[in-house]
C-alpha cells in the first residue's frame, strides 16, 4: 500500500471534538474522516476546507458540507505541523455563533496552559 505524504496531523485534544463527531450520522462521520484526511495531506489547503477566524489569533475553522448541512470544526496549529481540534457543531445560520468561537478560544488557552 503506498504511504501518501502528510504536510500536517490532526489530534483530538480532550473529548471536546469527539463529543461533537459521535453524535454525528455514518455519512457525516464519512465527510469528516475525508477532509481531515484531505487537510492533513495537501501541501496548501484550500480556504473552502482550513480557513483563519477573522479576529483571533490562530484560530482556524474546518469547513464541511454535505448537501444542506454544514458543520464547521474549530482548530489550532501547534508548532505549525500539528492540528488540535478543538468542538465542533452543525452550522445553521449565515454567522458563525460568537458562542461557539468562544469555546474554541477557551480550548485553545486550556491547551496552552496544560502544554
């Protein structure tokens, strides 16, 4: 089988990400394996997969969609190579909710602190 070259690894820190994939349905589930998979593979991922969180300081949101639904998985860089996802949840309006980047933010200070 041939070893296909990673740019990137993505870990889940804690269950904050898990929590959000179980409750997700089989295809779901699916399309998320697949762009992880995709974002730990390309050399330059497109801004439709990885894209920066205006107004944090490394905060990066995944980008997934299938058919009508589209979730959205908070994420970190950590020393540049090594992806921490942080929650996830199912977008439904056209803003992502200040809430859930605040979340994120707070995993991300909780990661740091702990390293």
């Amino acid at each position: 089988m041939e070893s296909r070259k990673k740019y990137r690894t993505a870990i889940f820190y804690k269950d904050y990400f898990e929590e959000f994939f179980i409750k997700q349905n089989e295809k779901i589930r699916a399309k998320i394996i697949w762009t992880l998979e995709l974002i730990e593979e390309l050399e330059r991922v497109p801004e439709s997969y990885l894209k920066h969180i205006t107004s944090t300081e490394g905060l990066y949101e995944i980008r997934i969609k299938l058919g009508n639904n589209i979730f959205r998985i908070f994420c970190f860089f950590d020393q540049g190579k090594l992806i921490i996802l942080a929650n996830g949840f199912h977008k439904k309006t056209q803003k992502t909710p200040k809430k859930e980047i605040d979340k994120a933010l707070k995993i991300m200070e909780e990661y740091k602190n702990e390293k």
